[in-house]
C-alpha cells in the first residue's frame, strides 16, 4: 500500500493565500476550548493539583497566564481559587466581556459544588493527567472557598471582568506584550500556559521575561504540544519541512508554530535561571524518521524530542548562588 504524502497542500495553499492583503485577518480570531467552562477549570484545577504536589506551598496571590485564548476562564477560575489578580497576554484579542461574565457563573457553580476535575474521559487531550480528578478539598478547603466565593468578592470579580485594566480590577489582559516591561519585576506567584508555548515566535525572549516576572519563590506551569497541529499527516512532520516550505506555509499569520522541540524548551529554562522540579512526557513513535526529517532538524533533535509529542514542563526560579543573573 502506498504511503500517503506528508504535506497537507491545503495548509500550503492557506498560508500563500495569506500574502494577499486582507486574506491573513481571517485567521487568528480565535479557536480552542477555552470558550468551554468545564475545560477551563479542568485545566486550571490540573495545573494547580500537579504544581502544589511538585512543592508549590500555597495557593498563588498573583496569576499570569500567556494564551488564554476565547475566554479568560482559566484566570476567572484562578480568582475563585483565591488569587489577588490576573494578568492575561495574548497576540490576538479572542475574548469577549459578555462571554467571560457567562463563563464566570458556570464557574462560580463549579467550584460551590465542589465539581469533581473534568478528566481525560471527556477531554482527552489535556494534560497534565492526575492520579485522582476529585475537587481537590485539600487545597480548595471549605473555609478558603467560603471566603472566596463570598458574594462581595464574587461581584468584584464581576466587575473586574466589565472594567479590566481599569483601577482597581483584579485582571489585566492584553495584547502585543512582547515587553520584559510587561508586568512588574518579581511579582508573579504562578504563570501558566495550556498549549500555547509552542506557538510564540520569540521563544528566548518569553522565557527571559517569565524568569523577570515571576517571584523568587514562583513557580510556572506549561503545556506544551510538539505536533505538527494539521500542518502535516504525521505528527512530526513539519519537521520534514524545509525553512523556505515552512515560510510558505506559515504565510501572514499572525501565529503558527515555532517548531522548537522538548530539548529547546529544557535549554531555555536553564538559560534563564529555572531548575525544573517536575513533568510529564507523552511518548509517541516518530513516523518520520530522523534521515527523512530537513537537514537542521535532522542534526539537532535529540533522541528525546523525536519520541515526545507533549509535555508538561513545571519550573521554579534558580536559588541565586546556583544561577546568573537575569
């Protein structure tokens, strides 16, 4: 049986279209499951549950979260955890006050029901996985949730979400961050991303601002999917692809993807004074084979990154005498 080609002509065709002025706005308006209130405390509880395990010691005051996509669910979730204040980046602005605030109450009744955490039965993509998904009352007490679920913090919330970036509001939600500037210096308690890394074209510029921004007893979280996302058949497949291919493809969007492996991501964190203290690697075999892969992925991929699919990377702040400044 013949095998089928790798290049799917449909993304390459898009990506073309996309020189021509006005083809490239139609991309980019946003897409995922953010939009879902289940999944955004499904991934907001999973990042939580994994990070107090892997040594984070209380629930985090300041929450910074880079792609959150069709709604700002994950950082409402993170207020009705207890956090002070949200700060939320994104390239494209995806998320709609009408839409946060319905989110909002769905979430609100989550977390008074003491919901169990959606698990991989109803959304099997996400990670990271957990030995239990039951609402975890060890972090989320009943005294801690009757306080942040009190119905004068629950309307400042509220009007947070109508008044962002405005005095006063707990959440901070933006676009065009790409500024070290963007947040404070040594403020945040926790930053997060669920599948977004691998779409940020300044990959060392992002790790140099979070390892800025985060406090030095902060802790980060991210999920990050190595697949080809339809670009190509097989899940590593665009590794197959030349720069010249790729830059076809990739056309004018406004994201796509960088391409950077596991490896990439491990080398980064430890350039910018992290020490990794926790993770989870999917495993899949690479159907590409590395002699078939574009000549600089060919040479530089570890044997590592050809059989990870997903991760999920967790990381703290290096103690100073073990690091480089910033």
């Amino acid at each position: 049986m013949a095998r089928k080609p790798n290049l799917k002509i449909g993304q390459l065709l898009y990506g073309i279209a996309t020189f021509i002025p006005g083809v490239g706005a139609y991309f980019g308006r946003g897409a995922g499951d953010t939009a879902l209130p289940r999944y955004c405390y499904s991934v907001w509880l999973r990042h939580l549950v994994t990070a107090s395990a892997n040594g984070m010691t209380a629930i985090p005051g300041v929450v910074a979260e880079l792609g959150p996509g069709n709604s700002l669910g994950i950082g409402l979730s993170a207020l009705l955890s207890g956090a002070d204040r949200y700060h939320a980046f994104d390239v494209v602005q995806h998320a709609q006050i009408k839409r946060n605030l319905a989110i909002l109450d769905e979430l609100i009744a989550m977390f008074k029901a003491r919901a169990d955490i959606p698990g991989p039965d109803e959304f099997p993509q996400v990670h990271p996985l957990l030995s239990t998904y039951a609402f975890p009352r060890h972090l989320l007490t009943d005294e801690r949730l009757a306080a942040t679920l009190a119905d004068d913090r629950l309307e400042r919330i509220r009007d947070s979400v109508r008044n962002q970036n405005k005095p006063g509001s707990m959440i901070d939600y933006r676009t065009r961050w790409f500024d070290e500037q963007a947040i404070e210096r040594g403020t945040v308690d926790f930053l997060l991303s669920q599948a977004v890394l691998e779409h940020i074209d300044d990959l060392p510029g992002t790790y140099r601002a979070m390892r800025l921004w985060l406090k030095p007893d902060g802790f980060t979280s991210h999920d990050v999917d190595f697949r080809a996302h339809s670009t190509a058949r097989f899940w590593n497949g665009h590794w197959k692809y030349s720069d010249l291919v790729w830059k076809l493809i990739r056309g004018r969007r406004s994201y796509l993807l960088n391409r950077e492996p596991y490896s990439a991501h491990l080398r980064l964190l430890a350039e910018n004074g992290f020490t990794a203290v926790g993770g989870q690697q999917t495993n899949a075999a690479p159907i590409i084979a590395r002699e078939k892969l574009a000549p600089r992925f060919r040479q530089h991929l570890t044997d590592q990154d050809l059989t990870t699919p997903t991760a999920v990377i967790q990381a703290v702040p290096a103690p100073a005498t073990h690091r480089s400044a910033p």
